[in-house]
C-alpha cells in the first residue's frame, strides 16, 4: 500500500565503461499480532572494482541478518529487541575479514498519560580475523534513556542522555538512524579511519539532550 511504502530511490554514477560491479539482494518478512511482532531482514552486498590499465581488480563483500521482536508487555510498557549479525571480507587493501554482532535494546513505559521514560541502548560487538593466528575483538556501547512529556498532542518534549539514535520513522536496514549516520559521516571525512575507530568517536559522543518536538 502506498501510505506504507518506503519510498527509497538509490542511484549509483558511474564511468562507461563500468569500472564497478554491484550485486545487492534484500528480503524482509514481518509479523504482527495484537501484543507481540516479529521481523525478518537478510542482506547481501558485493562490489567488484575493476582497474584494467593496472591489470587488476578489487572486492568487498558481506551479508547480514537481523531479527527483531516487539512486545507491549503490559499497556503501560513497550518492549522491543533487535540483532544484527553482519559477514564481512574481502580484498585487503580496501577490507578486513571478520564479523560483527549487534544489539538494540528498546523500551518505554508510561508513567501519567503525558509523561513516559524510555531507553534505546545500542551494543555492537566487531570480531577481525588475523592471519597470524590471534583475533581483534572490540565492543561498543551506545545508551540513550531518558523522558518524554506531551503537553499538547503535537508537541512533545525529550530529556535524556547518551548518544541520539534520532529515529523519527526513518530509518536505514531496520536500524535507527541517527548513529548509523554519524558512523559513515566520520569514515567518509577520514578515509585511513576503520569501523572501530569511527565506533569509538561515536561513543565519545554522548551528551545530554534537551529537544522539542512540534509534529505538523
């Protein structure tokens, strides 16, 4: 249906003839009952650069597969879990070969009709594979919790600390968007910088927030 679309548009400019090669698949499949849901989302992604004048080529690839629950425990309390497992490799001087592993936490519960308190807590867990017989493993955390007021219908007001996942309906393969965002702003402004780095900077960032929202 129209009013559930996502209304995505994805374009790729590119030299002629094509020096990259993009071969991407998704599915998702979703379930919902009067208390409880489910979702599935599977992906794959491979490019293959091709460099003919040097006589060589190029690749990165990886899939990912990611489940998530809801749940309205009780009228007052909205519960919500999301993973993420991702596969990654490819050619070494543009990849490294591992995985990574992700969780998102969610909830709210409702305090008085306008008041509520809620949480979105992020956990990303990155396994690289060294050839030298020893793995590089990192875990990042990125909570968000705090309260939101409605004094109006069309206004609210959020109070709350750690890292703003800034998920306003609009989201990127099921998660939120805000943090995804940062992550691939930081990677594409320091080009020598891995994903743990850019994990790390994004840990750095929590903060207090205070923010209105007017609704239209």
């Amino acid at each position: 249906p129209d009013d559930l679309a996502m209304k995505h548009i994805f374009f790729v400019l590119d030299s002629d003839p094509a020096t990259t090669q993009h071969d991407y698949s998704e599915f998702i499949v979703e379930w919902s009952g009067k208390d409880l849901g489910a979702k599935l989302w599977l992906q794959r992604n491979l490019f293959e650069f091709s460099f003919p004048a040097a006589k060589e080529s190029r690749w990165l690839h990886d899939w990912s597969a990611s489940p998530g629950i809801t749940w309205k425990a009780t009228p007052r309390l909205d519960l919500a879990i999301e993973e993420c497992y991702t596969r990654f490799e490819g050619s070494s001087d543009i990849s490294a070969t591992g995985s990574s592993f992700e969780t998102i936490a969610k909830g709210s519960f409702a305090l008085r009709t306008n008041l509520s308190a809620f949480f979105d807590v992020r956990v990303i867990r990155y396994k690289y594979e060294d050839l030298s017989g020893g793995d590089d493993v990192s875990t990042f955390t990125n909570p968000w919790v705090g309260f939101s007021y409605a004094p109006m219908r069309k206004v609210s007001v959020v109070l709350a600390y750690g890292v703003d996942p800034l998920n306003f309906d609009i989201d990127y393969e099921g998660r939120a968007i805000g943090r995804y965002n940062y992550r691939e702003r930081y990677l594409w402004e320091n080009p020598a910088a891995s994903l743990t780095d850019a994990e790390r900077s994004l840990e750095d960032r929590r903060m207090v927030c205070l923010r209105a929202l007017f609704n239209f």
